[in-house]
C-alpha cells in the first residue's frame, strides 16, 4: 500500500485526492489538545480530544451518539451547555480560548470570524422574515445581488420563489441551505455544522457534500462537521477524528411475553378504524408566489400497524405529519379518527383526541425546555392527561425512563446533558406518558448513529407490541423503512406517487 493510500485509509487525505497531487495545510486555525469537558459532579460530556483544524480542509468528527461531538463543536465557539466546564487539556481558535472570552470579545468571534449552524437550523429561523431578510440580516453588503449569489452558491433556486418565502414554506434541506447562506454572509474563517444532511435524502446529501468541498476550496474554509454519515465523510472529509462515548450505566428493557422484532398489524379491525385523512390539500402562500406543499393526498395508518412516509427533501412529508398532528391546518381534505371527524388543528381537538395523538419531533434538543429537568418534562403530560396525583408522579416518571431504557436517575438532568440518542428517547418518553395510541415520528433517527437508530427503532417496535400503538414514521432511510414499517406512502411534489405493503412498494435498499 502507497504512502498516499495509507494516509487516505487513515483519514488524513480524502478519498477524492489524486496520488501525488496533496498538499501540505496551511498554518492551524484552530487547535485542540487534550480537551476534557464535563459537568462538575455529573457526566463526562467529551473525553479528551485532540484534533488539529487547517483553512482550505474539512474535518469530520465522527463517533456514537453520546461521544461529544456537538459539545466539541460548542467548545470551539465558547458556547458550552449550562454547567458544563473545561476540566482538561488546551483550545486555541483563531489565537483564543473560547470558554475564557468576555461576552463582547466573544460576540465579535461568533459574528465575524467563526460561524456555527446546528443540528436544527430551521429552529434557528425566525418563521415570520422571508429568507432574502433571513440572509440580508447577516451580509454586511444587503444588495439584491449579494443576497441571490449567497443563496445560488448554497444550491438553492432563486427563480422559483424561494427567497420571498418563510421557512415553514421550504423543505427542511432548504431551510439548512439557508442557514448556511446565512453563516457565509459573514464571510467566516472557521464554519462549524452540527449534522449537516440529517434528514435529507441520498441526492441532496450528495449536493451538501459537494458543496462543502467547493466552499473548502473556493473560500479557503477551514470546515468542521459533526456527523454520523459515512457515505458524507467518504465524499467530502479531509480527516477524520472518531471520538469515543464514556461509559454509560443502561438499563435492560422490561421482559416482556411478545417479542421485540416487528409484530404484523392487527387484523379484524373493521373499516374505517385507525387515523385516515382524504385529498387534504395545503398551499404555502406569499407576496405574488403560491406553493402547493401538498396535493389532494389520501392516507390512512390501521390500528396497530407501522406505516412509513418517504419521499425526496421538499415533497411533503413532514408538512403531512404536521397535518396529522394538528399543527397545521388544511385548504382542503379532512381527517378522521376511527371514522369519526377529527379536527384539522390541535386547537379545535378534545384533551381525548390529544392524548390519542402524539408527536415525537425530528429535534428534540428544540422541543424540549432547556430550562426544565428530564423529570419535570415528562411529568407535566403525566399531570395533564393522566390524572396522576403529585405524589405517584415521580414513581411512573422512573417507570417511564426505564421504558427508554434510560436509567432513572436521569430524570435529574436536563437536556444538554444529554446526547442525541438519551434526548431522543426522553422525547419518545414524553410522548408515551399521555398514553397515546397513534404516535408520530419524524425522522426521529437521522442525526444517531447507525447503531442508537437500530436500538431505538427496536425499542419502538417492542413499545408499540407492549402498547398496541400506531406508528407513523417518516424517514430518509430506506434500510430502517424496509425492517420496520408495515405498509408505506412514497410523496413526490407534494403528491401520493404510490402506497402499499412495504415489500411490494419500496425497492430493496
């Protein structure tokens, strides 16, 4: 084996480099040696970590869910969880140590100089500006053209619309776009994303990775990326730094008689059971621009059955779980509920409907109060529909977590304490705790790693056996579509293309 390929192997050339034609990185922009940060009497938040980060690169930070991949990439902008503290090793960025700055030194390094777009760019959006004031707010240079030229360079059509949108009228790609046209405007010398393609499908991660190395090379970027996507590190890493999760204490799941792979739905329901909705129609509308985000769709999700939702980015998926979930209304269509009518906002529906119907978001670092420990979250929809007395409430709390397979004294710590996976399942225990009996997914497994989506696809299999809930599931990963759903709705610009039994719909992933 060459030099060259040995370097590649290891991570430090990218796979797409020509033999012979690397070469040596410029001076560090940022360099981190033994880095250990924890919460003072609580968990280990990054083990020790070195990785050293060069302009014109991309470095990818790879690893578990758990292993301090996001709370690396805070370190590096100052911005560590509440409580957290650097208890080990050296930061230096860009000639600074971060987590010492005062707030305006600090201001001016995030507003000039290093540029952060997270997990969940679309919370970081406010939903009432356009995108063309969403970026204009950033670029020194508010111009038309500099406007449309941060957006084109993002991959974004700026002749459809697009830029006199709000974000709830855009795909959850676009919306990252977005967010990063807004991080460029600033013109950055470090750019840090925090999963960059969760949630997109195959063609758009594609184009984010190209993306990412022609801003490495046209701009001279030094780029870091957290990521659990190798098909995104092959495309596009220059090195790779794989960081290791302390060891958690887990818990056994509770025995149960059924087993834990995927049941088959119910039968004998009669029809009409279940959660079904008929040509519901929704358009996106603004100044002298109309958008039809979805197109007389049918869907229908039986009593204790998994059913899958696909679809490229922008087709309509989650605005159709939203729909479902009563979070947006519809121009036209209804929904019913066991053939009864159901309301189209969450608004107009009873506590009952509520509490039949439950949404388990694609963040829930956003859905859940950082304010509120994991206890206090999961006891409010206890008080609220289950009528629990105060006293019983911490009991079913532990009962809850211990569901998740989260340890009980969990229940203690708040949600930046916890990694992706442990916050995913705290949300999934939220929704549990109202009972449901139709529980909404969205894309709950895009930003885990291969292993923790498995564990928590299997767990969802064994809670909706336990609980003989629905499942309604959108995902980008076929693979899990494949193993876990039962029948399957593929959308397409906003309409049904197709539906089924998942063998006979999907290709084989």
């Amino acid at each position: 084996m060459s030099d060259t390929a040995r370097r590649a192997e290891a991570g430090t050339v990218p796979p797409h480099t020509p033999p012979g034609t690397e070469t040596a990185p410029r001076a560090a922009v940022a360099t981190v040696t033994g880095l250990e940060i924890r919460v003072p009497d609580g968990p280990v938040l990054l083990q020790p970590t070195s990785v050293t980060i060069h302009p014109g690169r991309v470095t990818a930070l790879t690893g578990t869910s758990g292993s301090g991949k996001t709370t690396l990439l805070r370190a590096l902008i100052g911005h560590l969880p509440p409580g957290a503290a650097v208890t080990a090793g050296t930061l230096d960025v860009l000639g600074h140590h971060p987590p010492t700055l005062g707030s305006e030194q600090l201001r001016q390094l995030r507003r000039c100089r290093v540029a952060y777009v997270g997990q969940d760019p679309g919370s970081a959006l406010n939903p009432r500006m356009k995108v063309r004031r969403l970026v204009a707010e950033m670029a020194p240079d508010r111009s038309d053209a500099t406007i449309l030229g941060l957006l084109r360079e993002c991959r974004l059509p700026v002749d459809s619309g697009l830029p006199d949108r709000r974000p709830a009228a855009i795909s959850g790609g676009q919306q990252r776009r977005v967010a990063l046209a807004r991080a460029l405007a600033r013109t950055p010398d470090i750019l840090l994303l925090d999963e960059p393609t969760a949630g997109l499908d195959t063609a758009v991660r594609d184009e984010i990775a190209e993306l990412l190395r022609a801003l490495a090379a046209g701009r001279g970027l030094a780029i870091v990326m957290a990521t659990h996507d190798p098909e995104l590190v092959d495309s596009c890493a220059d090195h790779v730094v794989r960081l290791t999760a302390p060891r958690q204490r887990t818990v056994p799941p509770p025995r149960s008689p059924e087993p834990a792979l995927r049941p088959q739905p119910r039968t004998g329901e009669g029809t009409g059971r279940g959660l079904t909705a008929a040509a519901v129609s929704v358009t996106f509308r603004g100044p002298g621009s109309r958008h039809r985000a979805l197109d007389t769709i049918d869907f229908a999700a039986s009593p204790g059955s998994t059913t899958g939702i696909v679809g490229p980015s922008g087709s309509g998926k989650t605005t159709l779980l939203r729909v479902l979930a009563g979070l947006h209304p519809v121009d036209t269509g209804h929904l019913t509920l066991d053939g009864h009518p159901l309301p189209d906002t969450a608004r107009k529906r009873t506590r009952e409907h509520q509490r039949r119907i439950q949404l388990v978001p694609q963040n829930p670092l956003a859905a859940l109060n950082p304010a509120r420990t994991v206890g206090a979250a999961l006891a409010r929809p206890l008080r609220l529909h289950g009528g629990l007395p105060k006293h019983a409430v911490p009991g079913r709390v532990s009962e809850l977590l211990q569901q998740v397979e989260l340890p009980a004294d969990f229940a203690a710590r708040y949600p930046a304490e916890l990694s992706g996976g442990q916050r995913q399942r705290v949300s999934i225990a939220r929704a549990l705790a109202a009972g449901p009996e139709i529980l909404l997914c969205d894309e709950i497994t895009s930003a885990l790693d291969p292993d923790t989506a498995t564990a928590v696809m299997e767990l969802l299999a064994r809670l909706r056996t336990e609980r003989t809930m629905s499942l309604v599931m959108v995902s980008h990963e076929p693979h899990l579509v494949a193993a876990y759903t039962d029948t399957v709705h593929v959308l397409e610009n906003g309409r049904l293309a197709r539906h089924g039994p998942t063998a006979s719909t999907l290709p084989s992933p």
